[in-house]
C-alpha cells in the first residue's frame, strides 16, 4: 500500500520541523505556498484549517497529484495551521508554523 502524502512543501522547500524557521518566514500580504504531494489512487480530501478548527481552505485532488494553495495575512505573528488529507482509506495530518513578519529586514 503507497502512502497517501509523500512530501509536503512550503514555500516550495520540502518542510522539515528541524529547518531553521527563518527560511519559511514571509512578511504581511505576502503568499505562503502550502503543496502536498499525494502519492495514493483516486480521489483525496485536502483542507487546510487554523488554530481554531475553522477551515481556510478545502480542495479534493485526483491523486496521483499535488495539493496546492497560496494564504496569506495582513499581520505580524505566528499562525498554526493543519494540513489534513484523506482519503484512499488512509489519512494523514501535518502542522505548520506560519511565522509572518512585519516587514522584510534591511541590512
């Protein structure tokens, strides 16, 4: 059996929780690109939901395919949301830390 998600994305770097989080960083207004790579048959259930459970975004994928939506905020701060995928009798979630600056640094 193939696993449902193969690789997830942000801003088009592979994610991995032990990068340092200043590579993912964006400044207000400014796209983040949330991609996963689902790698099972038929069609999956992509949705992206914030802190609070509520849903930001929600897409079905013909799989073998790749999930893909930009977001963005007009403030500063850290964002927590959850990419959950189902389907194919499988489902898999990941946590992503949104860290949105105020403006770009000078130097």
């Amino acid at each position: 059996m193939k696993k449902l998600v193969k690789q997830v994305k942000l801003n088009n770097l592979e994610f991995n929780a032990n990068r340092d989080p200043a590579v993912y960083r964006r400044c207000a207004n400014e796209a983040f690109r949330i991609q996963a790579v689902v790698e099972a048959t038929g069609a999956v259930e992509c949705t992206l939901t914030d802190a609070n459970g509520a849903v930001l975004h929600k897409q079905s994928v013909s799989a073998p395919g790749t999930y893909s939506h930009e977001i963005s905020f007009p403030t500063p701060g850290i964002r927590l949301v959850t990419l959950n995928v189902n389907g194919a009798g499988q489902s898999f979630s990941k946590d992503l830390r949104l860290d949105v600056m105020e403006h770009a640094w000078h130097g």
